[in-house]
C-alpha cells in the first residue's frame, strides 16, 4: 500500500476503529429534518466523530476550513425522492475536485439488484481506478433506495463481496440478522449504516454493538444521532461503543450522564 493511502486510512480508522458522521442526506432527500443547517448541527458533535461524510456543497458552505477532521466526500448522486428511481446515480465530482478539496476519502452508492446495478457498480469501478491513482481511498455503499426489505444476510453479504471486489477499500452497508455472515464474506473493512430513525437510543446502542462484535470496524451512523432527542449523548456513548469496547448497559449510562448535563 502506498504511503498515501495508508495515511489517510489511519487518519479515518484511529487504532482500527471508526465513527464516521454523514451529513450528506440533502443530495437527495433535500433539507432533511435536523439537517436544515448542518453547520449548526455538527458543531457540538464534532469532538466525537472520527470523520464527516458529506458532499462538495455542503464542506464548502457548512464547515470551518479549520476544521481537522477527515472528509469523506460524497461523489454520486443526480436523482432525488421526488424522482422516478433513486438508484439513477452517476459520479458527480472530478477527481481534480476531490484533491482540491483535500478530501481524505470518497464515497459512492451502489444499487446491486436494482434496474441500474451495472450503471452504479460501473461508477465505482470508474471511481476506483482514478482514486487509486492518487492514493485516495473510495467507500462503497451497499445502498437499497426505498427497497429496505433487501436488508437481509444474503443480500447485503452479495453486495459488500461485489463491492469489495471491485476496489473499494471500505464497505458501508446496513446491520442485519446474521451480520458476521455480512462481514466475514468481505475482505475490506466494514462500517455500519443507520439506516431510518430507531425508536429509542437503546436500540442503536444494541445494533451498534452487536455489529461490533460481529466483526464491524465502526458506523456511519447520521439520522440515529442527529435526529435524536440528545444528539451529543447519542454521539458520546457510540464512541464509547467504538473506541472503548463499551457494552449497551454501559453506554446507556453514559447517555444518560451526558444528557443530564446538556439538559
């Protein structure tokens, strides 16, 4: 691995595990609620979040250039939840622009099992072979559209091997029943999508621990803590989950100790 690439993967996945922030929702759901002004939103969560994923627009509108965590750019895109098919993607960001925006990553959904599989599997392919090129790592994500019954181990296993197999360096994909089958059947490192909002902290905290310890190197987790009722405790106890090998009892405590204190 050249040095570039390996340095940017340590500045994503300090001591091999990762929290990774997405803020990119508006590229096609528009001014999601929470979201409305992520400069705002992200301001307190910052110190938790290892890197933020999220588009060109956004970094150079929302985010302090001071700011020293790692980006993640979000580079497909061109539909939207009012369009006919949100797996209509294709790249959207040069890679003279991903270097002028010092990113550290990129990121790109792919549709497997959608009327648009070829098309997005070839963007990542297309995506890889010039990132590579300029030591910069490119995050697949397995995403489903409006199709979330496709999250099961089967499916998602299929799509983070195919992925995987095309050069992406890391794998962002949903937690499931059966998620070790997810990981083991990958050989890059995987990181946990939220997918929609969970009924209570409780219950990320279980899936995000159980994916941990089924083999997970972190998530990438944005509605499940911004859109919560206690952002910056959601935020605290996943990091603890992450970097500390918290259990759910544990990080629930400190959800609760954070909460009180920002309440």
């Amino acid at each position: 691995m050249d040095w570039g690439m390996e340095n940017r993967l340590h500045q994503l996945i300090p001591g091999g595990r990762c929290f990774f922030l997405p803020i990119d929702h508006g590229y096609f759901q528009g001014p999601t609620h929470c979201l409305e002004k992520p400069g705002q939103t992200i301001k307190p969560l910052l110190e938790y979040c290892d890197a933020l994923f999220l588009t060109r627009g956004v970094l150079r509108a929302c985010v302090d250039a001071g700011n020293t965590k790692p980006i993640i750019l979000r580079v497909s895109g061109g539909t939207s939840m009012v369009g006919k098919d949100l797996a209509n993607e294709l790249i959207t960001t040069s890679i003279e622009e991903i270097i002028r925006l010092n990113a550290c990553a990129v990121g790109i959904s792919v549709f497997v099992g959608s009327e648009y599989e070829h098309q997005t599997l070839a963007n990542l392919a297309k995506l890889v072979n010039e990132c590579e090129n300029f030591g910069i790592p490119v995050m697949a994500v397995t995403a489903v559209g409006k199709e979330m019954e496709k999250r099961d181990a089967r499916y998602l296993s299929l799509a983070c091997r195919v992925v995987a197999e095309l050069g992406a360096r890391i794998v962002k994909t949903y937690w499931c029943e059966n998620f070790e089958r997810v990981v083991n059947g990958c050989p890059v490192p995987v990181v946990i999508a939220g997918g929609p909002k969970c009924e209570s902290e409780k219950e990320v905290f279980e899936f995000v621990h159980d994916g941990i310890e089924k083999g997970a190197i972190g998530i990438n987790l944005g509605r499940n803590v911004w859109q919560g009722s206690h952002p910056v405790a959601i935020a605290a106890a996943l990091r603890a989950i992450i970097h500390q090998n918290a259990n759910v009892k544990k990080a629930q405590e400190i959800f609760n100790e954070v909460s009180k204190k920002c309440a």
